[in-house]
C-alpha cells in the first residue's frame, strides 16, 4: 500500500448528510459529532504515519485520519473493532465526525484497524516511536474538552 494524504473533506451532491432533515441535523450540530469534526478530526496529522507505506505506485492507504478518529471514537464509546465498524456504516455521527458521509461505502473494514495497530507497533519496536501516542496527546487538550474533563482536579489514588 502506498502512503496518500486524506485531503478531499467536502460534501458531495450525493452525500448522506443532505438527506437528513432539519431536526436530525440539528440534532447533530448538538451531539459530540460536531465537537469531533470541527475540532478533534482536522487535527489528526498523516505526515508521520507515511513511514508505514510503500513509496512504490500501488493501492492507497486506508486514510489514516479515519483509522486514528476511529481509534479515539471505539475508545471514548467502549467500542470493539465490529462495533466501531459498526457504527461508522450505521450511525451518521459517526459518519459526520469521521467526514465520510461522502462516501458510498465506509473507508474501514473489518480488518483495517487491527493491521494499522499492527504496523504501528511494528514501527515502534523497531524506532521506539509510538506514532499512535503521539497522535492522540497532539489532540488530547480537544478530547478533554469534548470530554469535559477538568484539568485542575487531580487524583489522589
């Protein structure tokens, strides 16, 4: 697979988000959908994860701004992998965070985050960078306040 930067975020004329009506959009801009696509996806740098791909022409890699916001969407929801995949086909927050209400078919499949984990830490063991970490604290202050987490408060456990 080679390496290819998930550039293309508009809507297109056959976009699943068009079809939603007024309350179900509105309904929408409220959940943590919109908080995730404006703030937390957009902020998901590619660039890094290039080491992981082939330079030679052949199939593009899965966008690996859907792969990382899927990680962080199963981890915030307790999601599996199925349910994760699950909810990107059928739930349209899903969809609406992940900017792919676009596509025809859902970028991920059922095997799609288990190779990329598998890939990142191969490179970890090999370099001792932890891409995923680093991806996820270069947006962990926008997951916290999607979270509403306060950062005053400490534990004492």
């Amino acid at each position: 697979m080679s390496f290819v930067k998930n550039d293309c975020q508009q809507l297109t004329i056959n976009d699943s988000y068009i079809a939603l009506s007024d309350r179900q959009k509105r309904f929408l801009k409220n959940s943590w959908a919109e908080y995730f696509a404006d703030h937390i996806f957009p902020n998901i740098k590619e660039a890094p994860f290039s080491v992981l791909y082939s330079t030679k022409a052949s199939r593009p890699n899965t966008p690996v701004n859907i792969l990382v916001g899927a990680l962080l969407l199963k981890e915030y929801h307790g999601l599996s992998d199925d349910g994760i995949l699950n909810a990107l086909i059928f739930d349209p927050r899903f969809q609406y965070a992940l900017h792919t209400t676009s596509n025809e078919e859902q970028p991920l499949s059922d095997r799609s985050l288990g190779r990329f984990r598998e890939r990142c830490e191969q490179h970890r063991l090999e370099t001792g960078v932890d891409l995923i970490h680093d991806a996820i604290e270069a947006v962990s202050e926008q997951m916290a306040v999607m979270m509403k987490l306060d950062g005053s408060l400490k534990r004492m456990d």
